[in-house]
C-alpha cells in the first residue's frame, strides 16, 4: 500500500499536567499511552474495537516499541497522534505513528509498534478477517 492510498486515524488532545515532568516537558512515557490511543482511535474508526476484539477471543500483545523523541511538548499544548498500519502479517501488525503540534503541525514525536495476535490461553493465531481486511 503506497503512503497516499493508506488509512491515516487522528486523534487530538491537550497535555495533562499529570502526563508531565516537573518542568512542565511531557514525561517519555506518556507518548507510550498517546500511541495506545491512536491504535486505538484507529481501530474504531475501521469499525471495529480492543473490547470486541478480546470478546471475540483475541488479545493484541505488544512486543516491540520504537520512539524517537525530536522535541519535548509541553503542558497545555494541544497534540495530534497520527496513526496507521506500516506492515501486516497473518498473525502479527505493526502501528506507525507521528505526534504534532495540531496547529503549526511540528513534528515532536515518531513512532512505531509491533503486535502479535493470542488467544486469551496464550497461543499465538492468525488476526480475526475482520482486521486483515485493514490492508486494503
């Protein structure tokens, strides 16, 4: 899928205060939690969500994450998490993501991780059709 045909999900929001250092600079590990609501976001606007998906018998683990921090927010900005799907296999999914200024749109933030598909005993499966339909 070429870069102009992919889906691309955005999701805006304010930094919290709790989600910053003492200098007011977003805490690295808050990104973390930006990029889960961006898959996530991403996900429901494809028709489909993390609670159905695991009432349908499946669980989407992480097992890697890349961030590379280019410039620190700050308090009270307002953010958009871009997200979409890089790659795709039967059994595994890997997130893309860019955190922006919403309004001048500076890029803070890129990022990217991979997910492998259980079942809620533990074993690895394919992705429900459903999701695999994503890469189209």
């Amino acid at each position: 899928m070429s870069q102009e045909d992919r889906y691309v999900a955005e999701t805006t929001f304010y930094v919290r205060y709790a989600e910053t250092d003492a200098m007011g600079i977003v805490h690295h590990g808050s990104y973390i939690t930006y990029m889960e609501e961006g898959r996530t976001n991403y996900a429901r606007q494809r028709g489909s969500d993390y609670a159905s998906f695991e009432r349908s018998g499946f669980y989407l683990t992480v097992t890697e994450i890349h961030t590379r921090y280019l410039k620190p927010a700050r308090y009270g900005l307002r953010l958009t998490v871009r997200c979409w799907i890089e790659d795709m296999k039967s059994r595994s999914i890997v997130f893309a993501y860019e955190i922006i200024d919403t309004d001048t749109k500076e890029l803070f933030v890129t990022g990217q991780s991979k997910h492998v598909c259980i079942t809620h005993d533990g074993h690895v499966t394919r992705l429900p059709e459903s999701w695999r339909a994503w890469r189209n």
